[in-house]
C-alpha cells in the first residue's frame, strides 16, 4: 500500500475588504486554500464508458480511442476481434482502480461574496422620513481560481472523506441577489 496526495492544506487563508467612497461601498469576501491534493474521482467517470455506456465528451481525448494515438489520458478499452466484435471496456483497470492518475492539486482562490451598495444620500430621504436607504447587489460564488479539473475544489470530501471529489457531491450554487435596506 502506498500513501499518495496530502489532504490537509498547508495553508488556509481569506481576505475581507470593505471600502466606500461618496454613496457607494463594496464588500468582498476571499477564501482560498493552498498546498492540497484532491482525488478527482469524477475522471473515473467523465473519462471512461462508465455504466451504461454513457459518457462525456472527455472520452474523445482518452489514449487510442476513436482513431486517437497515445495521450496524456490512459487508454478506456478496446475492440476484440470477435465476430461481431465487442467492445472490451477499460480492460487494465485505467479507471476502475485508484491510481496517482486522480490526484490533482486542488488549491484556489474563490470569491465567495461580492455586495455593492448605493446610499441614498440624506436631502432625499428628508421629505419621505426615512433615516437611511441603501440599495445593494450581492453575489456569492462568484468565480473560483484553480488549476482542479473537478467540478468545485472546496468541495473534496468532507469529514469521513476528506479530499476526494466524486460525482455525489452537488457544487456550490452562484447566487445573485438584489436587495434593499430601510432606515426608519
């Protein structure tokens, strides 16, 4: 048995700012890990005819598949010279078996919230009693920096299986929202 990949991060770190200028402010949170391993057993099934034979378009960069020479991407399986012949599904256990092939470097950087205000300056509100109104467009997830192939890298794993991704586990969603804030 050998230990491939490391799944606890050497660094973990998130950056805050919030500014403002005349009526306007901006809020941003960071998050990013750095130094980690995931295993991307998503390629076991993004890569290969898996199951029922359905697949990814991935399968098409796979090594000696559909006229394709030797790839970066082991080989999914070939014909046997049978009559009809048959098609003998990742027969050396390419993406059967867990092999250094899944291990990727799963640090980022995420943008994990972004809010921009406007304060409705106070002659306005004069006439209408009201102390304050802001107006505000907030996104979470907004955009994530990374060199993982896998759908999201702050995903991999959780506590009984931390750093590994596999396709059970639903990615964060992008939210955009509008808001409105009244002081009275």
């Amino acid at each position: 048995q050998t230990y491939i990949g490391n799944t606890w991060p050497k660094m973990v770190y998130a950056f805050n700012a919030n500014l403002s200028w005349t009526t306007f402010d901006i809020q941003m949170l960071f998050t990013g890990v750095q130094g980690v391993d995931i295993y991307n057993g998503n390629k076991a099934t993004t890569e290969s005819l898996y199951g029922d034979y359905n697949t990814t378009r991935d399968i098409f960069k796979t090594s000696f598949f559909n006229g394709n020479g030797l790839t970066n991407l082991p080989s999914v399986g070939h014909f046997d010279n049978g009559t009809p012949p048959q098609f003998v599904n990742d027969p050396n256990g390419n993406y059967k078996n867990i092999s250094s092939f899944f291990i990727e470097n799963g640090s980022y950087l995420k943008l994990k919230n972004l809010q921009i205000g406007y304060n409705i300056p106070k002659k306005m509100l004069q006439n209408i009693k009201l102390s304050s109104v802001r107006i505000y467009l907030m996104a979470d997830n907004l955009f994530t920096i990374t060199k993982y192939t896998g759908i999201d890298p702050e995903l991999a794993g959780g506590v009984t299986q931390r750093g590994i991704d596999n396709i059970y586990v639903y990615p964060h969603t992008r939210l955009i929202s509008a808001g409105l804030n009244i002081g009275l």
